[in-house]
C-alpha cells in the first residue's frame, strides 16, 4: 500500500491548478486522467477580465489576474515555461452604439484597468467602428501547458493515465486500489456526473465548438473578438470559437454550430480560409455563475472543485488555492463558491 496525500480525479484545469498546490507545497499525490479530449484541453485559452457583452467586469477580476500571473510564474520554476501569451483581445465593435458604451465606461474608475481609452483600426479584418483593446487580458499556450504538465507529473511519477473507479473506492478507509490517501479532490467536470458523492451537484452542461483553421492572410499574433474569438495558434493555423448551446448536448458535432461559426467569422474575416477540424466538449456551468468546491456532506476527506463555467483558467486558478487552504489550514471558502449552498 502506498500512503500518499492527496488523490485528484480529472484532468482538466481545475485538476491541474490543484496539483500545482500540492506541487508548491511539496504534498504527495497522484491524478487519475481519463485522456480524454475535454473542455480544458480544446478551450481557447483566453484570459479575460470582462463581459465582453456589456463591458462589465468579471467577479474579481484583478484579483483573479494577479493570482494567475503568480501561479504561472511558479509553474515556470519546474516545467520551465510561462505559459500566458502576451496578445490582449481586440474585440470588433459592432456599432455605433457599442462604441458610445465603451466610451462612456473606459472612464469608469473601476472598469479604467480592463477598457483601452483609445480606438484602434486593422486592416487584417472588416471593424468599421474599430476595435477596443482589453487591458490586461491575454492567453494560454493551451497545447504547451497541457503538454508539459502532464510530462512533469509523468517524470515526478504523479499521473496514471487511468479512469478513476468509483466502485474501488473505500471512503471510509481512505484507500483506492494500492493507495492510502488523506484527501481526494474530484475535478472531473461534466463528468462528475458518474461520481456517486458528488453526482447531484447542479451542474448544467454548456456545448462549445470551435474551429481550427487556416486563413489565406495572416492575423499578425492578434486575438480579435466578435461573436467569437479568432487568433493565431501556429504558423497559418488559427483558433475560432466557442459556441453556446444549452440546448443540443448529443455528444456529436452540430452543424447548425458550425454554421454558425462560419456566418460569424465570415461576418469580420472576407478572405478565403479553410476548416482542418472541429471540436466541441461541454463547460460544467452553473446557475448562479458561481464554482463549486468544498467538502462532501457526510465524508470529510471527500473534496469537489468544479462548475468552473466559462472561466476555466482564471477560476480554476483562483480557486484551487482557495479549497488548498480550506483542506489544509480551515481558512473559510466564499459563502458564494461553496458547495454547503446546495445542501441546505
Ligand atoms: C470551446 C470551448 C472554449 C473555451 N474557451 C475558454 C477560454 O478561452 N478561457 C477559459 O478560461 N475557459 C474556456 N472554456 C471553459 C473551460 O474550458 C472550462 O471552464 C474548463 O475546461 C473546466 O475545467 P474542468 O477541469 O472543471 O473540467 P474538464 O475540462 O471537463 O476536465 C475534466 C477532466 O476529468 C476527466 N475525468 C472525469 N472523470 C474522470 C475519472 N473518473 N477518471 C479520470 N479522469 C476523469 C475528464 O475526462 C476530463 O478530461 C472553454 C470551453 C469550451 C468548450
């Protein structure tokens, strides 16, 4: 039998900026992944303080932008690489209107970090009204930090590549299979679904799509946003995405999505550009736009962090630290996060 701190199942960013902390704070553990094409692995990577619907800000936002930067200059340290992409988001205005909005709201104190104050015009796209730029807002290097995380589990012998079976599970002994553990963290997101202790959390699943590309003319390292946003991943290759869709959860492609998809990018970009794939996966949302963590209701060693909804990097981050602490040194979660507000 082998004693170990924690066990995570999943494999996503809320799994991934968990074992960061238990990376930190020099904790032994081992994830459970599934492999599988999920949301975090096919999601854009943008990192975005606003709403770019109403150029509001997102729920702690600076904080949340401050604790990513931090997180990904201590992943650095061992896996060698920064993996935030200095290349802000500028989002196409679509009228007259939307262009008074952010005129008006760039000069609100709380808003004045996150609005460009001036207007820019590009030639790559079709933006009559010109484009605002999203101050501190930036990107993942999705692909490369998947990748290299996962190599530095394998190397420091913290990853099986294995679905994590719920049947095998004693939650009264602490023991899965050959391990003795203190903790499991479940960060399994839509599929927590299959988690008999956790099974009931009222996750509501949202279908993204998104396209990769190649376009005939090249976007010079710029992210543009319109309906979705499109920026360049590789030499030639462009991301577009993602889609929205509560609605049709068949696990296949929509083409209604990719119509859509299609209309949208045609809509900025007139040049000529073909589809190489489409992905789609499902974002765990949920109602009151809040994640959920914290400890199961009768197994005090069970843990839950999930309902990262759209926000997969900024949240996951932010609130992997927050269950560390809780687990660790009792500090209280966000009465607003926790998932006690559903068992009540
Ligand atoms: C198209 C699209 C674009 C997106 N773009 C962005 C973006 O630009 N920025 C942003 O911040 N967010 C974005 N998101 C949202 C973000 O991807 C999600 O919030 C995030 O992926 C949720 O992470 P998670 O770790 O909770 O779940 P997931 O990403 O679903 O990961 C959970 C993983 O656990 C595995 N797993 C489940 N059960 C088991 C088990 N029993 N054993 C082993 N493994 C298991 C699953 O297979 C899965 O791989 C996007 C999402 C989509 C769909």
């Amino acid at each position: 039998m082998k004693e170990i701190d924690y066990i995570i199942v999943g494999d996503g960013y809320a799994a991934l900026f968990f074992a960061h902390q238990l990376i930190l704070n020099k904790k032994s553990f081992v994830v459970f992944s599934s492999g599988e094409k999920s949301a975090s692995h096919i999601s854009a990577g943008i990192i975005n303080p606003l709403v770019l619907k109403r150029f509001t800000r997102f729920w702690l936002a600076q904080e949340q932008l401050d604790a990513l930067r931090k997180t990904l200059k201590e992943i650095e340290t061992y896996t060698g690489e920064n993996y935030w992409i200095n290349e802000p988001i500028h989002r196409i205005l679509h009228d007259e209107m939307e262009r008074d909005v952010w005129t008006k709201k760039c000069k609100r104190e709380d808003l004045k970090p996150f609005l460009s104050s001036d207007f820019k015009s590009f030639d790559e796209v079709k933006n009559s009204f010109g484009t605002g730029c999203v101050l501190q807002s930036g990107r993942l290097n999705v692909q490369a930090f998947f990748a290299d995380f996962f190599s530095y589990l394998k190397e420091i012998n913290a990853i099986n590549f294995e679905y994590f079976k719920y049947e095998e599970l004693d939650a009264e002994e602490n023991i899965y299979q050959n391990f003795k553990f203190n903790h499991i963290v479940f960060a399994e997101g839509m599929a927590v679904r299959n988690n008999p202790y956790f099974k009931n959390i009222p996750l509501i699943p949202n279908k993204g799509h998104q396209l990769n590309l190649k376009l005939s003319e090249n976007l010079d390292n710029k992210t543009f946003k319109k309906k979705y946003f499109l920026f360049p991943t590789s030499e030639n290759r462009f991301y577009y995405g993602g889609t929205h869709d509560r609605d049709h959860l068949e696990n296949e492609i929509n083409e209604d999505s990719v119509k859509d998809l299609k209309k949208s990018l045609e809509d900025f970009y007139e040049k000529d550009y073909e589809i190489s794939s489409v992905y789609y996966a499902f974002r765990p949302t949920v109602g009151d736009r809040r994640p959920i963590l914290g400890r199961h209701s009768s197994h005090e060693n069970l843990f839950v962090l999930n309902g990262l909804g759209a926000r997969g990097i900024l949240n996951g981050n932010y609130f992997a630290k927050d269950l560390f602490d809780f687990i660790e040194t009792g500090k209280p979660l966000l009465e607003e996060v926790d998932v006690k507000r559903f068992l009540k």
